[in-house]
C-alpha cells in the first residue's frame, strides 16, 4: 500500500502548497494560474492534498463556472514522487467537483509541463500544442437529479481494477460486455451490436454484485440498483412500479440497470390460481423488449438459482448471454488473500492459505482474512507484552478453520451442470 494518502485541503495546509508552487517554478515552468488564484481557489472551490505523514506531498486544485470545471494546479514533490499519486489527486478533485454538475474537466499547462501521461491515463484527451487537456464528464447536472430520484449513483472509477482474481470471468466480460459498450463505432465496423441484457449466475457470494458495479464503473456509466422489495409498497404494485422506474430510467443518457435476486420477480409461472409473482414477472417480460431497443443501457441480472428461472425469462432475444460466476479458482484465491492481508503481517504462506480455502467463494475468504486481523488485533490489546505489528500464520489458520464455505459440495455440482444446460457465452 502507499506511503501516502490522499484528503481535502485543509487551511493549515497552505505552507506545503507554497513549497509545491516554489519547487514548480524553481524547476523552470511558469504555471498558467499565478499564486494568487491558486491559493484563493484553495480557499474557495475545490483542493486535494496528498500527505505523507503531516507533509503535504502533491496536491490537486480546481475551480468550476457553470458546466465547466478547470484544473487550475497540479504538483507533486520530487522527493515523494510515486507511480499513482498524480492520476489518484486528479480522480479525487473530480469527484469532488462532479457534484457541481460539470460536463467537462479541463486543464491548461504550459507548453514545458512533461507529466502528460498523468492526464492522459486518467481519460482527458490532449488539446492543441498548449497541452490542453480535456475530459468529458459522462453524468451531467440534470442526469444527476433524475438519478437521485432512482436512488441511483455514479460510481467510483477505478473498481474494473480493483477486481483481482476471478480472471477468465472478468476477460471474457470485458470481451464480451464491455469491449462493444465502451467501443461502440468500432464495434459496428465489425457489425458486433453491443449486449443490451446480460444474466449473471453462481453459488452466493461470489461477486456477481462486484461485477455489475465494476462494469458500470468501467463504463462510467450511471449506475442503478432496482429493489424488488422496496418497490413493493407502491401504490400500483411491484408490476406498477417496476414501470415506472424502467421509464425514469429511459431519461437517463447511459446507466447500468442491476436486479440482483432476480429469481423473486421472474421466478416459473405456475399453478391456478396464477401465484402473486406471475403478474410480476409478465411485466418484466414486457420491459425488456422496449428496455433493449434504448442505446446506452445494459440491464444485469443476478441469480443464486438460475433453475427457478422462468424459461420466457432468459430465452434469445431477452438476454444475450447468460454468464456464469464462479467459486475462485487457486490464483483468484491467491489474489483476493493478498488484497486482504495487510502489509504488517509476516510469515504468511499464501499458497498454503489458497490451499485451504478450496471451495471458499470470495466473501468467504473475505470472512476468513478480517476474522484472523480481528483476532491478531484483540490479542495485541490483551497482551500488554505482545510486540506483534499485524496478523501471524495461526490468527489466518484460526479463522480458516472456524469459517464455513457458503457453497456446499451439491451446490457447486448444481452450478457446473447449470454451466452445460443454460449458459450463454
């Protein structure tokens, strides 16, 4: 993890963005916004620092007229300089100003400036030979009300990355999902349409909800999660309401619609009477067609029981692929243990962590790893004379053996041959 952290400005904090402005200027270039208009935009619009201990190491500052946001100052020290600080100050200033309604992120640096990858790696697009740089923010002010109206969000970017393990699934949803929706002219030269309804399914707990927000994040698209149960007390009915949000949700310019559960709205129409659902689910069966004939949408739904699935539900021409999630295979494992381990634990065999929670989905793993910091913690604190710094060896084979796996051996057999019947890839 870094030496470093990134937070708001503060005012105390104006004596590190001097020595940012003297190393700047003491290096040769003359920034476009003089002392004066940074420290007022500290003050009075938006500021990120980046601290390594009580040092203010970088910082990222802005300021916003009307629909227009402007990077106004962005500086690292030369002695802290690390890979990541500069791209991580512009992405918090931007999510600091989005609120503000801004349709477009720019930056004005002189012609010396060389840190041009900082700009370019986080989506701006280069301007003319003045180094303009320039970033469309793809949820403007008024998507932004209706969204709040839906209990929607626009999501961090980023969490496409933050997704370790679980590699073929998310290579073949970047091929398959976001390749076509993130390219759309290229896409058309090839004559692919881009996935309009997809359906994930697997055991519980094995991120079918890390990925729908992770690919709304990599699309930096508006990201909504409908709530069967918290529609169900609309005056018209769940059916009323699940129109009227797909509807909301058509003024939307691009969002990533998510149902997680899906099994309780669309779940097989039967019996006589009808049951209460089967109204429900006619319903969705209705919203589809029309949802699918909207550009930038995608339309997730999550399942832990695909078989009780209705079969109109997920025929052709609904969803175009029906993909499974699985539990993680032994370098998944690996990498979902190293991003919970903390750096102050020593002696930890991985590998032999990844051997022991075969069959452990991720939140299982995630279970087992802050168990065993809870336990190093409260250990640390009853012993006045434990000098231990983090977790050992025995606090993860602790929590190993005192976690059970959420998939049972019959699910994970139920989930291959769901694999062979309904899979659509």
């Amino acid at each position: 993890m870094p030496n470093w952290r990134i937070r708001d400005y503060h005012a105390e904090d104006v004596d590190g963005i001097l020595r940012l402005w003297e190393e700047v200027t003491r290096g040769g270039i003359e920034p476009v916004y003089s002392l004066s208009e940074v420290l007022t935009s500290c003050a009075k619009d938006h500021a990120v620092v980046a601290v390594a201990g009580d040092q203010v190491v970088g910082a990222a500052i802005g300021r916003t007229a009307h629909a227009q946001g402007w990077v106004v100052f962005l500086a690292t020290a030369v002695h802290a300089r690390r890979e990541g600080m500069g791209s991580s100050l512009l992405a918090a200033l931007e999510s600091r100003m989005a609120p503000q309604g801004i349709s477009k992120l720019s930056a004005l640096m002189p012609a010396a400036e060389t840190r041009v990858g900082v700009f370019l790696q986080q989506g701006f697009e280069l301007k003319q030979d003045l180094h303009y740089f320039e970033r469309r923010i793809p949820v403007q002010r008024e998507e932004l009300r209706r969204l709040a109206e839906l209990g929607g969000r626009v999501l961090p970017r980023g969490l496409w990355d933050d997704v370790r393990g679980m590699g073929s699934e998310k290579e073949l949803l970047e091929r398959r999902v976001v390749l076509p929706l993130a390219q759309t002219e290229l896409a058309d030269r090839f004559g692919v349409v881009p996935p309009r309804a997809i359906v994930l399914f697997g055991p519980p707990g094995t991120g079918k909800t890390t990925f729908a927000k992770a690919i709304a994040s990599r699309l930096e698209w508006s990201f909504v999660e409908v709530f069967p149960s918290r529609l169900a007390a609309h005056p018209g009915g769940l059916a009323g309401a699940l129109r009227e949000t797909f509807a909301l949700i058509a003024e939307l310019e691009h969002a990533v619609v998510f149902i997680d559960e899906v099994e309780e709205i669309a779940s097989h129409r039967q019996g006589e009477p009808p049951s209460p659902t089967q109204g429900v689910t006619n319903e969705l069966l209705k919203i589809i067609p029309a949802f699918r004939e909207q550009p930038g949408r995608l339309l997730i739904c999550a399942t832990n029981f695909i078989r009780s699935l209705d079969a109109a539900f997920l025929r052709h021409g609904r969803f175009d692929y029906v993909i499974p999630i699985g539990l993680p295979d032994p370098q998944a494992r690996d990498a979902i243990w190293s991003r919970y381990i903390p750096d102050s634990a020593k002696d930890i065999h991985v590998v032999r962590l990844v051997e022991m929670t075969e069959g452990f989905s991720p939140a299982d793993i995630e279970f087992a790893a802050r168990k065993a910091s809870q336990s190093a913690l409260e250990e640390a604190v009853d012993d006045a004379d434990d000098n231990s710094q983090g977790p050992r060896m025995k606090h993860y084979l602790s929590a190993i053996a005192g976690t059970r796996a959420t998939v049972s051996d019959e699910v994970a057999r139920d989930f291959l041959d769901d694999i062979e019947t309904v899979g659509r890839l």
